[in-house]
C-alpha cells in the first residue's frame, strides 16, 4: 500500500480525492490537513464520508506530511501551494498538486496573471504538466506533478491533435466554457449563493480567466508560435460538468470524418478520452474520470465539443491519474 | 398617488416588494434605505431593476423615512425592526414589517423563541396579524400591521378553517413544509452555497423554527385552548414555492367533500386562496400572490395541501395586500 | 377594450402570453384554441391560470377566430400556422404569428431549412419581422407579424448596431447560445425528460438550426452581402432564459468604450433593450421583456453579450410589443 | 467470476445496476436484454458507458438468460417480471427483481393495489425481502429475492427498531417522502418534463402510492397487528435521493437518546445504515449504498429522518447488496 496524505482536505476536490482513493486498491490515506482547531474527524466537514473514513483533520507541518506519506495531495490554493510544497518535496514526498502554481512556466506570466511573486520560481518550466495522455513520460519520472485547470484540460485534450497536425490558423481559437457552481470552490459567496446562481447564466471573468495563459503554454509547445485564445468561462446552474464548445479555423477544406479521425488516432488506446461521434452532455462524464469530445464542421469552422466532471477528470480523477503514473501503477486504477 | 418607502432594500424580499410596487397604479417609491455608502443605484444591488427604477439605496434616519412616504415597509430583520419601527409611526407614516417582531403576542414567548427582550412590548398583542383573508377588520384601522412568517401562512390559511370548525383534534397537528432556498435570505452561507444544497433535500431547525409559535398563536384564537404544533421546516432545491403537507385528526369521520367543503367555504370570494381539487405544486403560485390549498382524508386523518409564493403570498404580495387593506384600495390592486 | 384569441393555447408560449394579456389593461381575450375535446377550461392545461380566467379552450374555425378577434397571436407550430393564418387574415383580424413560418423571406431558403413546401409563399417577404426596435415602421402598418425564434433575437439585438456601424467582417460571426428547457416546448421526450436534462450541458442541433438562416436573413438587410454564421444552440438546466456569447472580428482596433457607444446609441430611447456595463445573467431578464446585451474587446475580437428571457423578450412579450405597435398602443403597455 | 444478467437493461435502475457491477470484482456481465431491434450496444442507450462495456442489449428468451447467468437481475416492469421469473428461476439461475411482483405476501392484496391477478401467485409469502439489514437470513438461502421498493426502504429502516421496541403506537404512523425525479423511471411524460417538476414541488398518488401496503406488511412481521400508515409521496426538482420524515407516537414519554439508541442497537455492524447526530441531507447519500437516519422528539412526538439515494440503496445497490447475500459475498462487496 502507497501510504498517502491530502494537504487542505476541506474543500470539494479533496472530498473527491479522498472518494476516488477510498476506493483505490493500493492506497492507504494517512493523513488529511486543515488549519481547523481539535482535529475533528474528516467526517465532520464532509458528512458523505461518515463512517467511511477514520481520519482526523490535523494541522501538520509540511515536513510531517512529507514524512509520513510517499505521495501528497495539494488541495492548498495557489500561493499557499508553492510555499509549502518545497517542504514537503524536500521531506522525501512525491507531490500532484492541484492548484495553478506549477502550471505556467513563465515566473513573469504568473506574475501577469496571478498578481504576486511566484515563491518557487526555479521549478517553474521544470515541472511535469499532469495530462497523462499528452505527457505520460515526464509525469512519469518527475517528484512534483501540476495538475491541470478544469477547463484547461476541457479545451487542451480535443485541442491537441489538432493544433499537432498544422493544419489549423493558431491566432483565432475560440473557447466558449459552460462549468458547473462546484468549479467556484466551497467559500460561500454571492455568485454562487443559490438564488442568485439557480436558473441563471452568466458569463464571468471574461478574457481575464487565469486558465487562459496555461491553455495558451501548452498549445505553443506544439505550435511553435504563441497562439491567441480567447476564453470564455460562463457559469451553468448544475453541480458539475464542463462543457467546452471550441471554435478553430482550418487552413484547408476539412471534414467531419478527417477531424474526428485527428482526434480518434491521438487518443487511440487512452482509457478516459472517448471520441464520439453524437453529441456528448456534461451528464454523461460527470462522476467519472472521462473527457468525451466530438468534432463539426460548420461552414468552413471546426466545432469541437468536449465534456468532463471538473472534480474528477477536472481534479481530483486527473490528480489520481498522474499518481499513478509516478508510482507505475496502470492509470486507471481506482477509477473504473 | 400614495408615497412608500422601504427599509433594508437590498435583499430578496425587498426586491420583490420593488417589483410589485412598480406595477401597482396608485403608489409612488420615494425611498429605499440601507446602510451601504454613498447612495449607490437601487440596480447596482438589483441588476432586473437596471432601467426600471431611478432610485438610490439612502441611509435615512426612521424619522426621514416616515415623514416622506404615507406608508413604510420594513424589510429589516427582527429585532432591528422593532427599534425602528416606533419612530417610524411617531413620524406618522403606516408600517407594514416584514419582520417577525410584531407576530407574537406575548413578549414572554418572543423572548423565548428570539432570544432576547422585546424592543418595543406595548404594541405586542395591539398589532394586526396581517393575513386579510382571516384579519381584514383588524388590518383596515390599524397603522402597523405584522406581515405573516412565510411558513406561517401556508399552514395557517388551510388549517383556519377546519379549526374553527370545531371538527379536529388540535394537540396533534403535524406540518411538514419545503421551501424555496430565496426563503433563508440573501446572506450567503454554508446551507445555501449552490453545490451544498443543490440536488438535495434536509430538515433544518427540526422542533425549533420560530414560525411555530406563531401558527399556534393564531390557532388559539379559533381554538380557545393552545393547540400543539409540530412543525418541520425542510430545505428544496428550487428559488421560491412553499409546499406543506399537514396532517390533523378529526374527532369523527370526515370526507374528503366536507374538508374542501369548509375550506370552499371559507374563501369564497377570497381573490387570493384558491381551493382546487387537483394536488397543486408550488409552480402553479410562483410569481403570484395566490394560496392553493386542497384536502384528502387518508386512513382516518386529513391532509391538507398549501403551496404559495415564500416571496410574494408568503411576503412581499401579502404585504403590499396589507397595504391595499391599509389605504381602502382593492386588495389586488397591483397583483392580477 | 381590443379583443383578441390565441391559436393553439396549450403550449409554454401561449400560457405566458395569458399571463401577460390577463394584465393587460386594453385587451380583453375572447377566444383560446385548441383541438382537445370537449372544451375544457383553459384552466386544466394551465393550473397556474385557475380563477385567473373564465375561457374554455375551444375548437375553432379560423374564419371564426378572426370573426371574434381583432388580433389573433398564433402559438400553432410552423407549417400548421401558414395554413391557417391565410384565413385568419381573411376574417378580418390582424395576426402576430409566434411560428417560423412568416419569418423567411424566401419560399427556397424555407423548404431547405423547414423541409416542406411553403403554403403561403407569396406572403413571405412582405411580412413584418416583429422586432420593433429594429423594423418598428413595418409593423405598425402591417396585418401580419412574424414574431422573431427566440434565440435570433438574442442575437440580432446585440449585432444589429455593429453591422450596421460597417466596423466588422461579416464571414465570421460565431454565436454560441445557451438556453433553458422550456424552448423546447411542452411535448413530453427523451431529452427533455427531468433525469435526462438536469444537471447537464449539451449542445444539439449543430449546425442545423433553422434560426440561423433567420438571423442571417435579417444581418443581409444592413450588411449588403451575405454574412456567414455559426450558431451553436445549447441546452442548459433551467426553465428560462437564453445567453448569447457572439464572437465578432472588427475590421480595426477598437475599444469596449466604442462598441457600447454602437449599442447605446442604437438603443437610447429603447425601453426594452438594457446595454449594461456588467455582465448580464438570464435571472436578471427572466418574467421581464428585457434583453440586456454588453461587449467586451478580448485579443483583438468583440464579444457580446445577450440575455433574455425565451417565452417573454424570445416570444410572447416580444409578441405583445408587436400587438401594442399594430394597434398604436405604447409599445410597453402590459409589460412594465 | 459469476455471471449475471439483466433483464430490461434501458432504464435508470439497470443503469445505476451496471455501473456497479462494471466495479464488482466477482462479476462478469453476460447478458442486457431489452426488446429493441438490431441487438444495439447499451451504449447506445446509456451514453455513458461508452468504451466501459462491451455488450449488446439482446432480445433473448428468459431460459436462455437463465441458462447464461448464475444470477438474474429483472429490472422489469410489474407484472411482466412475474411472468418471466419463474421460466428464469426454472433454468436455474437465482433471481433479484426489481419490481413490485414478489414483495406482497397477499395475492389479494396485490390485486388490490396493482390492478391485477397475479401471474405467479404461489411464490407470494414465499419470497425474501431484500432487505439484508432485517432478513439476511431468509435472503441467504433464496433463490429469488425481491427488492424493496425505494421509498419502503427509507421507511422500514429507521422504523424497524422502533416498532419491534414495543414503544410505540403503530395506528398512526405518517410518512412524509420526497423524491427526486428518476423515481419516476426514464419514459418521457408530463409530470417529469422538465420545465413542469424543475423548481416545483408537488404530492402525487396521495394515500394510493403502492409502497403502502409494502411497508404496513413489513411492519405487521414485528407488531403483530396490521399498522396504519399514510404515506405521502411528493416530487422535489433533483435527479435522485429521498427524505422521508416520519413522525410516530411513543406510548410513554422517550429523549433522543433514547430514540437514537434504539437505532444504533440495531444497526451496529451494519455497513450500509449510519445512525447520525446531525440531520442529514440526501445528498450525503446520493452515489452511495448508505441509508442515513436520525432521530428527534418534538413535543412528545418522535420523528425520524431518513435519506438514501433511491437508485443506489433504494434500487441497484440494494440489488448487488442481495446479490452478495446470494453467493455468500461480503455485502459490500463492488460497493465502497
């Protein structure tokens, strides 16, 4: 057994986490952190898992994370992250972390985007992006994983193949986002209270999304130029579920056929993209660890379509994934 | 045109106060408290307001308010209500409060229930219960009347006219109510974040919700001795819309044609309680100012049925109801 | 009083259009049809509407409908209108017509899109399209209106002052557009079945729907060449309410400051189109006749931003405005 | 591995079925039957299965799934599953059935409730109820169990130890559920079209709902007399869970304590009934096999809450729970 351990388990994607990995055969959780007073039991701040789990909610230091766990889990937000992940790696743990600090690799684009110095900038552009099925080998040697944005995984995965084959302009990609109220994170606010959220739509942060910069870095590693996205994250008055409608401009006359084969041949033998070729809805991948997309041609643009649950595949299923990439395990242990 | 205002404007029940107020012909909005600075927009709290009122959120004083508008509606919560109600009358302004302060009676039972003494105790048991359709005598000649608790309403109306039938047991009187999420208010927290109570349903404040002593006092009125309430108060996922199941005994065998029968009779010519025979859901009243009420004997005992607006029957309509009462106008004026 | 009968009154479309003449303070409704058997009130379709009105759903002749109305508003679906309007309009009554039939200019274009041959083709092209804001003095001479699909009015609002500003190319205009399920109408299916559509996203139709041509129709009055659309419909998990995120590439650099100046000075004056600076939510236009519509510059492209309400601004309040314009009435009568 | 079939494969309940056997270790799935032509993939039906299993829905004969399958899943309709199992049983396979057939002692008491003779009467009274936490013992040595019904289930767990205490009146029992909308099964129709039940809440079948006398016959094993039970059911706008709150008479006076005692008593060591302090909401349960219960005493009163998801414990997950029991499995087996 893999000893585990979950840094800020309070939240909604920890509770996905400790779902998923209650349920993984070679894992055994031994700790979960919060700042709470008393230690309560984990129970107590998440009452799905009432008599599923036997663990206390301690306030730990990150060396005694570090210690006690082979692989940690960092459900910190960012800054907090990359100020308590170099302690944990230096006490001898492998870390998946799901906040953005380790994403970009740029210390000056997080700066741009995130509004403070990043605290661990030499292991910016030296961390393993955790998209198992674009960059399996570098998961799989690295210490510290950078788990994806949800929507960033939501556009990258139909994105990829075609941004690989050349045949798309890059200065014109279209990412119209609809997410889920749990994608907002479990702080009460009034966008999310729920008679301001329930039976709405509403687009947020419009060009300014911090997932922005990460699609846009991990498109250019194939482009070779510096594509122009624009992204527009809306919210949905659903739980779960992103579904991610993109627009791209061929070079050439293309047809369904041809973008969906792009996209059946990159993700041939992948376990958890599923090229379709109807219409997926958010509901079909939602408590799974899948990312359905499917492709159109209309009039001369391509339309890609994908979905996944932004706590699994979006999260917590992601992080799973990437672990066991670091520990050799096959990737979808646990979650089938 | 009669001169209104509005204390505390900035939450659910205001807004919808606003809303209705714009429609009524005789009324002019001359004023919209709340404590924020500056005097922003009543839209800049209210954004389905932009363009349809020009009007500031002002921090008034009580006496302010009530010698601008004829009639005040206090929107504060309970305590803060009952502080500054008092000058709002010296003012000479009528006041109809949306608050619980001036419900009860006894401020022996309001000290219990609320948990601290009674700003103002001579008006309590002096102060009209503003539910017309049962106090409209009361209501016409008073210059305060209390607008009834939400729940309060939807049990009451159904139950009055069986208990001043004389046909039913009262020590066993079961209600079991559902709401809407706008009923806990704008304030957001934990219970009301989109993703905790999205796609779920729970009691809260089981045996301790302070609408009970409410329904039971009116109860007595008809009843001569304390009736016994048990009242559950459970959380929908849905904006608006009360449901309550009531159970009740009577003392001898009853059809389901009596029971419609006393109700019919009681709310003939009744514009706003409408007693079907079909099962009404809470969408058949939402955005109105109707009760539906209807009546089934199962094994022995009776169920009644309601469904009303929290927001409009079960506050703001009722409401601007009692000020129709209040100024000799119809009293669907505004609402049809 | 204006008399007036709905055609087909069984349906989401029709029981808003009650609601909204119930309040109307110069109409009186003197028919409601419908081919169900027996002539039940309007009331056993429409729960919502018991003791609100005295009409029974009756099976009419159209020369009979057009004998006892003035103005006739047709909630029949596309094909079935056509076939009928023609004898409406021959009894005399004027028309406003919710179907798609009356909305093409060209019988071609409509039996490619609609798959039928058009019965009335020589009224398409001299019929009013019922956006007043837009084509106001056709209608108020008109005996026919086309009332607008709900979603091309969410899309023409926002980009008629921008097509008609000459600042943009036409060949690339991307409209992704997310609606509630009641646009799908009242008829029981799979994909609007509860378990099926809830707590899910999906697109459907892509490429495909007939509101494209309508929207590209009405561009080409003021772009002079055919302009190229993209229009992704998307079912999202609520009652109500369309937004419209619409993709448009200037042909200079412009600033947000320039593009809500087009918008406001295309819509100063107008009381039903809000241009907001904030991002506008469905909720904030849902019961309303508003359509709030903003822009924002992201990477060189313009978004904008619609919302409104499908079976008001999208349908019967939209027709209400057409009937208020027909009969010289102001154009918000009813709808404030 | 053991094979099992499933018999009726399109539904929510043969879904949620599916997605815990495809998780079961013992299990091999052998067989989806259903009466569509062509033998299509259940991922045609079920989109998301997609790429999880490899299987065709089959039109087969009830002999040739029982020669299949050491265990058969009906997920039949009542009435056509009493027709089928006996020919299913004869071929040797052991049985869960889903439906109502098997749970009734009384071939008259069925008729009465179900509107017809029952087809396969000698079974009736001979048949385990599937609910392993009161009648393992039975269920261990079956060859055919019938599943609960959903809401039964939500009641007889919290009641069973109360009504075997001897402390309580049994002539007054009420059961106050809500559901959410997959109870109503996944054939389109009015009731559970999603803009009629979304933000509703409304009772159907009230003092018929055929759990009824489901529930009174469970109770009769431990009262020795025949209970009363009115049992409401309502709808609540979600896809799964139900509450039920149940209120029932003490015969002397009891605490909390003493009520939540008698819970605890009688499920420790039960895996899948967690007896909690707190008021639980479906959603702690939804996704899982567990029934969450509590207890309260309001003004002499006792009312129990109870939440279960009724697609997991209320249906597939009480099936595998069965199932389990069947082939001398740990009952949690596939399910934690």
């Amino acid at each position: 057994m893999i000893k585990v351990a979950i840094l800020g388990a309070t939240g909604y994607t920890a509770l996905e986490l400790l779902k998923i990995l209650l349920r993984h055969p070679e894992v055994e959780i031994v700790a979960a952190t919060s700042r709470q007073e008393g230690s309560p039991p984990v129970s107590s701040v998440h009452p799905s898992l009432f008599g599923r789990i036997d663990l206390a909610l301690e306030d730990l230091s990150p060396e005694e994370v570090g210690r006690r766990a082979a692989c940690v889990f960092s459900c910190l937000p960012h800054c907090a992250s990359a100020e308590i992940i170099p302690r944990v790696l230096a006490a001898g743990a492998k870390v998946v972390d799901f906040s953005a600090d380790y994403r970009l690799d740029d210390p000056a684009t997080y700066l741009e985007w995130y509004g403070h110095q990043h605290p661990d900038p030499s292991r910016l552009g030296q961390t393993a992006y955790g998209l198992p099925e674009l960059f399996r080998d570098q998961i799989r040697s690295a210490d510290l994983v950078a788990n994806p944005g949800c929507y960033s995984t939501s556009a990258i995965v139909p994105l990829a193949p075609l941004v690989k084959s050349g045949w798309f302009e890059l200065d014109d990609i279209i990412i119209d986002s609809k997410s889920g109220v749990s994608g907002a994170g479990r702080q009460p606010k009034m966008m999310t209270h729920f008679p301001e959220c329930n039976e709405s739509m509403s687009a947020y942060n419009v060009g300014r999304h911090r997932h922005t910069p990460e699609i846009e870095q991990v498109i250019a590693r194939w482009a070779g130029v510096a594509p122009r996205v624009i992204f527009t994250p809306q919210l949905a008055p659903m739980d779960r579920g992103i579904l991610s409608t993109i627009y791209i401009k061929p070079r050439r006359v293309v047809s369904d056929a041809e973008v969906l084969g792009l996209l059946r041949d990159a993700y041939a033998g992948e376990r958890f993209v599923r090229v379709v070729d109807h219409l997926p809805g958010t509901k079909d991948t939602v408590d799974t660890n899948f990312c359905d997309v499917t492709a159109r041609v209309v009039r001369g643009r391509v339309l890609l379509i994908s979905c996944l649950d932004n706590l699994v595949k979006g999260a917590a299923g992601a992080a799973v994934q990437n672990f066991n990439c670091l520990f050799g395990l096959p990737e979808s242990t646990g979650m089938l």
